[in-house]
C-alpha cells in the first residue's frame, strides 16, 4: 500500500495586483506518495510552480498569499500542516525535509561564495557538523551527482562552470539533508539533452537510494513521460486531468491534455505544420472550455508528408547552386595569461568547417552547448570575425566586404537572437524597435509608412498591432520571440539565421513559433539556417542537417536519413538522449515500479 507523504487539499494561492486578484492556484488537490515521482505539466502561467513554492512557503507576499486550503506533511506515523507553520518551524522542515531544485541555478546560486561554500551552508544549517566534517561530505555529495573534479568544484564559483554542472550543484545542495520530498522546478528546460539525460539518471538513482517522493514540474512531456509515476495536467491556475502516467499519454481525455500532447514535434514522422492546444480546444465569451471531441491520432493523420512528397520538394531545392557556401571556416578566441598578458592560446569555436546552403532550404546546425553552432551562426554574419576560411554569399566573399557592403548584406542576412528580451532595448517600444532597421536602411518614404508596415508584420506574427507602444517586459517569451522574428522580417531579408529561437519556450508556444517560421518561410521565400541544440526540433525544421562537436562537423546529411541511421557515435548519443516518451518505454518505467502489470 502507498504511503502518503505529502498531501494538497484545496489549495488557493492569489496575487493581489492593481486592484485585481489573480488566482494562480485555484483549489488545487493531489497525492504524493513515498518513493514516487508526480510530473506537473502545464504551460507558462498554469500555476505549476506558484503550487511548488506555496509546499515550500516561499511565496512573496505581497503580492502573493495562500488563501485556503491544507499542505499536510505526513512523516513518521504523525502528520503536519505546513500553511499553519509559523516562519522559525517552516525552517526546520525547508531544506531539511522538503527540498528544492530551481529553474534557473545561475540565479539560484549566490555568485560571491564558491559552489562548496554554499552547499557547506544548507549542510551546517540543518545538521550538527563540524566545518571539516559538512566539507567532507559537500565532497562526497558532489562526487555522488558525478560533477568531475570534486574538490576543484568545490573551490570554483557558479561562473566558472557549465550549466549542467551548476544543476548538479543544486542537486547537491536539495539532497545534502537527505529530503523526504523533493521538488524539482523545470530542472533540465534549457540544458542539453545529452546532460538532461544524465541528470534525470542522477535523480532516479538518488530517489531509490532513499525513497524519496519527487515533485517534477516541466512543460516537456516527453520528460514526464520517462520519469514520472503519475501526472497532473494544470491549465489557468486548475488541474484539469491527472492520473497515471500509462493512462494520460495513451488516453487523455481533457481537450487540453490532448493539445499538449499533439503539439510536440514527432520524430518518426513529418506533419504539414505542428497542431496546437487551439486546435483541441476553444473557450467560449465566459471563458469555460469548449471540446471538440477530436483525438490526437484523427487530427494528425491527414497531416503525414509523405516520404515522395519530400522528394519532389528536395530535388527542386537541391538542383540549383547554393546561395551560400562556407569553405574551411575557422574563428578561434585568444586566450590571455591575465589582463594585459600575452596569448597562451586559443578556444577553437569554429575548426575548419565546410558546407553549402541552397535558396529554399532549412539548414538545421546541431550539438551541445559549447559545439560551436552559434559562433558559426555569428561568424556568417561577421558579428564575430573569422580567422581564416571564406564565406561567400551570392558569389560574394563576406569576409573581405568593407563597411559599406557589410551593411547591405545584413539587410538580406537577419539573426534571430537566441534571447529575444536581451535583443531588445528594454527602453524602446516594440514598434519602435522593429522600424529602426527600417529607418537604418532607408526602407519605404516616411515614419508613417514604417509604421503601417510594422502594424502589418505584428500581424503577421500573430501580435495586435495596437501592441505597437509597449515594451518588452509587457510580453511573454513567446510573444517577445514573434517580436524578434517581426523585426527580422523588418528589412525584407531572403535569408535568416535562426539562433536557439524556441530553446527555452512552452511546447505549445515552441509549435505556434516553428509553424509561424515554416509559413513565412513559404510566403517569402525565405531560406533558413536553424541553430538548435534540440534534435528533435531541427529533425522537424530542417531539410538537411548539420551536427556539430568540439568546433568541427561531425557529419552532416538529410536529417531523415541522420535520425534514422546515424554514422557517427556522437550523433547516436544526441539521438538516444532525446525524450521521446514511446508508449513502450513508459510501460517498461511502470513495470519497474510495479504501477502496471506485464
């Protein structure tokens, strides 16, 4: 029989802004058992993490406060209520008993201390420990979450270490105390897959080493899919379905569920464009849910591209010259023995790399952070200056254009930045923003006529054009990426490199964005060179596929034929590592933990 160990009963929790009061959490009520592991899923604003931070009462108030309901902490035959819970006795359950892993650790991890210090701290706090003693164990707890070099880990600080490593700190640092509960807030969204891979390993590992119940909260359900015991789908604050993981991914039965489940990019197959959670589910002018009644398998079997239908499209592209060919390129960073110092020697970013690009095509560039893809990306646009190596554009070798030249080539070449809040100036409204190329190259009379265009293109991103006059920080991540693609689109360009641009949004979002992509890209002609580290992303986008490691290319091919048959081992691991939550894996995952029977 399953034992209780952390129960929600009725949750509220409510930010009180401008006058108005937004339900965040709205009566929400599940079970999480010993040694099981509950995967919460929604999108953006559904509520997942506020439920999260409400178990640990970390809420800020104000703005925000628990408003009703009951968080019951069951623990050795007796049980508590952690809302009821003055500040001193929630610090004695926070950390010690209940355990947190952020979404983001760069901001999570003080950047004044080392990473030893501050796992040293949650370890002292909690425990009576020597100095020397909670160090030997800060040692072993590193060497526990596989971080290479423990002791040099130690004494590094959060800077100084790749993103894994720093999610592995915060692994640490929840487990230092030996949690009973713990709760993992979008652990993995923008690693890796291949470092995603090793860290869900890591926590499966430690959660059987200690039966401990894991909160997982993630918009990717092929990550619950491999984890999880049981899920819980939240939308606007709700739980609109839960169960087990077996019965959700087989049979959803709430329009929403069905959405999410449809709109991530398949791999065994190409569709015409991504469905959508729209495509499942409307609300009507009260807001209530209205659902179609369509299951995932009859709304995408007409959306199938059949293999001869790539055929005729591929022979059209690939029967012309290419519009942009990279030869032995090379951009190598100094490395510098201090300051003023001379150079000891160089980061090869990008290693002496070769291919071409054809008018029509999407280029998919693939692999780990730190592969190179993005400085490749950059050095085209001569953003970062090559070291050697040509790349002509049109018959145009970009490398020895002067100023003037540059200047007209990045109007047919545009960027997509990988971080579209940092693009933009947090000080100039969108509108603004997305007419100053067009002010920088004389496009169209006046301002005036700038401005209807702008309308227009946030339009055609799916933006109100009366959006025009705010700013940044009033968009979601979403919104912000279409605004970034509007402003691409600004200068009429014929080519864009598109950089990490749905790395770190909602599947259903990340859908809205590559069909937008894919459709503008049919409208205008366009031709793409699309940077990810998300294979199953640039398997979806892309016609060909290059994948990058340690600055070289590793292989490069038709993305089918590279999933389907990949030659290289490196390619093998990025393609095993992908959570693909196949029916047959979360059976496996079940009969291990004795939820299903063979």
């Amino acid at each position: 029989m399953s034992k209780k160990l952390l129960e929600f009963k009725n949750l509220c929790t409510d930010f009180h802004t401008e006058g108005t009061i937004v339900k965040a959490v709205n009566d929400v009520s599940f079970v999480l058992n010993k040694g099981e592991t509950i995967g919460i899923v929604g999108e953006s604003g559904s509520g997942k993490s506020v439920t999260s931070l409400s178990a640990m009462r970390l809420i800020p108030s104000p703005p925000g406060i628990i408003s009703g309901g009951e968080i019951i902490f069951h623990k050795d035959g007796g049980s508590v209520d952690l809302l009821k819970l003055s500040e001193d006795e929630m610090r004695t359950y926070r950390g010690n008993d209940l355990a947190m892993i952020f979404q983001e650790p760069m901001t999570s991890l003080n950047p004044v201390f080392t990473c030893g210090d501050q796992v040293m701290e949650a370890i002292t706090l909690h425990q009576n420990l020597s100095v020397d003693e909670a160090k030997k164990l800060t040692i072993k707890l590193f060497e526990k979450v596989q971080l290479p070099e423990p002791e040099r880990i130690f004494s590094t600080y959060p800077h100084q270490i790749s993103g894994g490593q720093k999610q592995r700190v915060m692994i640490a640092m929840a487990m230092s105390c030996e949690p009973s509960v713990l709760i993992a807030d979008e652990p993995t969204t923008a690693l890796d897959v291949t470092v995603q891979k090793t860290i869900l390993k890591l926590m499966q590992k430690l959660q059987k080493e200690q039966n401990m119940g894991i909160m997982f909260i993630t918009h990717d359900l092929g990550v619950i899919a491999e984890l999880a015991d049981k899920v819980v789908v939240m939308y606007k604050g709700k739980i609109v379905e839960q169960g087990n993981v077996w019965d959700i991914f087989t049979n959803p039965k709430h329009p929403y569920t069905k959405g999410l489940l449809a709109c991530r990019p398949p791999l065994d197959k190409r569709y015409k464009f991504l469905p959508t959670v729209s495509d499942f589910m409307q609300t009507d002018s009260e807001g209530k849910i209205i659902d179609n009644n369509v299951s995932v398998y009859d709304f995408t079997k007409d959306l199938v591209i059949s293999t001869k239908q790539r055929k005729l499209k591929h022979d059209e592209i690939y029967s012309q010259d290419p519009i942009l060919k990279i030869n032995n390129l090379k951009t190598y960073f100094p490395v510098r023995n201090g300051f003023f110092g001379g150079i000891t020697s160089y980061v090869k970013a990008v290693d002496n790399i070769s291919f071409d690009v054809y008018k029509g095509e999407t280029l998919g560039l693939v692999g780990e952070s730190g592969c190179g893809k993005t400085t490749c990306g950059r050095t085209i646009l001569r953003l970062e200056e090559p070291t050697s190596g040509k790349i002509v554009y049109k018959g145009k070798d970009v490398s020895t254009m002067n100023s003037e030249e540059l200047r007209l080539f990045r109007k047919e070449v545009q960027i997509i930045f990988q971080d579209p809040y940092s693009s933009l100036n947090p000080r100039m409204t969108i509108g603004n923003a997305i007419m100053e190329p067009m002010q920088v190259h004389n496009i169209l009379k006046d301002d005036d006529e700038r401005k209807k265009r702008v309308e227009e293109l946030l339009s055609k991103v799916s933006l109100d054009p009366t959006h025009f006059y705010r700013y940044p920080h009033e968009f979601s991540g979403g919104q912000r990426q279409r605004i970034g693609i509007a402003r691409a689109l600004a200068v009429n360009p014929k080519f864009i490199i598109c950089d990490e641009s749905v790395s770190a949004l909602d599947v259903s979002v990340q859908a809205q964005v590559l069909n937008l992509l894919n459709d503008l890209k049919d409208e205008f002609g366009l031709t793409y060179i699309f940077i990810s580290h998300d294979l199953s992303v640039v398997k979806y986008m892309s016609d060909r596929m290059v994948v990058m490691q340690s600055g070289k290319i590793e292989e490069m091919g038709d993305s089918d034929k590279i999933y389907n048959s990949p030659e290289t081992s490196y390619t093998k691991k990025l393609i095993d590592a992908i959570p693909e939550g196949k029916t047959e894996d979360i059976k496996k995952h079940l009969e291990q933990k004795g939820i299903v029977k063979n």
